[in-house]
C-alpha cells in the first residue's frame, strides 16, 4: 500500500468518522465494512435488508456497524417531510418524497444532511448518476463552488514527479466536454482537494494533446483560455 493511502487511513483514524455505506446488500461494501472496522478507521453505518446484509456478512465481523434498513427507519416520515419541503417547488409530492426516501441512496444523504452521518459512500453497485443525484438534489454544493466535477488520485511507486508519486486527475469521470470557464474552475477546485488529501501544495498542468503550442485547434485554445480564467481568478495557484 502507498504512503499516501497509509496517511489517509491513519489521519481517518485520529478523527473518527461516522460513514454510511448505502449499498449494503452488496458482498463487497459488506467486505469493505469488515475491513473498516478490523482498521478502526471509521464508524460504519449498513444501509439495506437486516437480513440480507447479516446472510453477506457470514464469516465477517460487522458487529460494530449500526444496520438500518430504510424501509423500517423511525425517521423515514421526518426525512421525508424535510425531502418534500425542499424539492415541493421542482413538483415533488409528500407520498413521492416518502417512496423517495426508502431508496438507500436518499436516505444516506439524508442522514448526512440531518448530521446523522458525516460522509456516505457508493457506486459499487449504483451509476455514478444515481449516486450523484441524490447528493445534488439534497447536500448541495460547497459555497462557492460553481460546477461539481470529479477525480481520480493516481499513486504512482518510485517516482519523483508530482508529491512523491501522488497525482490528481480531473475531471475523469463526470464532465464530458467542459468549455474554458468550467476547465477553469474544476482546476481550482481540483488544486483544493489535492491540498486536502495529499496535504502539499498542488503544481497544475492543464493539459491537452498540443505542448507548448505546438498544434492549433478549438481544443488547445480552449486549454489555452481556460488556462488564463484560471490565473485571473486564482493568482495565487501555481
């Protein structure tokens, strides 16, 4: 394992968590909530079917983990009344919010927006749409933050480029064809959540298929503006 994950965890250690795992019926998120706990790394909340999550778990330990199938929740009613008020606008009725709300994925956001819990986990199982949908419609975006985007941490073994190895990538996996503007802030963005994590100081490279001009198009002129957005908005990045 990398340095980098080794920090994560021992960092995750020293302030404990409450994390939801909203795809309980599924092997791996009941492995993973095994391992959570053996590590101590967070407390662990199992979103599903009692039984279904216990008949998985045979042969692991998540007895430390707090099960709750939504479906059966004391607070289903209040988080759906809280759900129905903020979306009663874009059409949402009481009855739609409460059949809402038995979806794990909504009823882990919720959590976390109630303080219930302090982060959620998912996508084993679920598209990355479905997974962020609820968390848009419910959690929001940071203040501040224009556009969501997404991004992989790269952990590369003996060698010398980026924080010993450790690269952020972005956005890999959610806009498709960001214009300048939105390139220019998921690398401001992008520069936070490396700072975050990997705890240096983030060096950004906005890329394209030209080096130093070399080529001409629509695409390295995007790069290009997107580029200068990014330093006017942001001087203080490198």
């Amino acid at each position: 394992m990398s340095d980098f994950l080794n920090r994560i965890k021992e960092r995750a250690k020293q302030d404990k968590k409450t994390i939801v795992l909203a795809e309980g019926e599924e092997l791996r998120t009941v492995q993973a909530a095994d391992m959570i706990l053996k590590e101590g790394i967070a407390d662990i909340i199992l979103l599903g079917n009692e039984d279904k999550i216990r008949e998985l778990a045979q042969g692991l330990d998540i007895s430390a983990a707090k099960i709750i199938d939504p479906e059966k929740a004391d607070n289903l009613q209040e988080f759906a009344d809280k759900f129905y008020e903020m979306r009663k606008a874009k059409g949402m009725t009481p009855e739609k919010a409460e059949e809402t709300l038995k979806n794990t994925l909504y009823y882990g956001c919720m959590m976390v927006k109630n303080g219930v819990a302090d982060g959620m986990v998912a996508g084993a199982c679920n598209s990355s749409s479905n997974v962020l949908r609820p968390a848009l419609q419910i959690l929001k975006t940071a203040p501040g933050t224009k556009l969501v985007s997404a991004f992989f941490i790269m952990c590369v073994p003996d060698c010398e480029y980026g924080a010993d190895g450790v690269f952020l990538f972005a956005d890999s996996g959610l806009n498709e064809n960001p214009d300048a503007d939105a390139v220019s802030e998921i690398a401001i963005s992008s520069a936070k959540s490396f700072k975050t994590l990997v705890e240096e100081e983030p060096v950004i490279a906005m890329t394209s298929y030209s080096t130093y001009g070399s080529a001409k198009s629509e695409l390295v002129d995007k790069m290009q503006l997107a580029t200068k957005l990014a330093k006017e908005k942001r001087p203080d990045l490198v």
